[in-house]
C-alpha cells in the first residue's frame, strides 16, 4: 500500500482525506480488501483510519482507495 494524498507535510486542512494505492502481487482477482492506516505526528498517533474495499482488483493492477 501506499500513500498518494496528501503529500507529506501538505495537511493544511483540519480534515483531511487520505488516499491510498493498493497493488494485488498476487495471481488471483481479490475482493473485498481490509485497508487501515495510521496518521501519525511524530511519535504520537492522531488517528487510525480503517476501511474496506469492496471492489474487485485483478491481478497485477493497482486502485486508489480514499479514506
């Protein structure tokens, strides 16, 4: 998984979304993807975001998942 918005150190905002890409390495069509992450200032932890993909990824391609 990885981040793709915001940009690190671009939360102006006081809310804020955060997008992530999730990638399926594997050989077979995955459905219905648990993604989590956790914000973080520092050592302390402002929020933990968690969520579901409820689509299909097929192998080898990649989705954006906005929290």
């Amino acid at each position: 998984m990885e981040i793709t918005s915001p940009v690190a150190g671009d939360c102006k905002a006081t809310e804020q979304y955060a997008t992530v890409r999730i990638k399926n390495y594997g050989v077979d069509t995955v459905v219905n993807v648990p993604v989590s992450a956790i914000v973080k200032q520092g050592a302390t932890t402002i929020a933990t975001l968690t969520g579901n993909f409820a689509g299909k990824i097929a192998p080898g391609t990649d989705v954006e998942y906005t929290f």
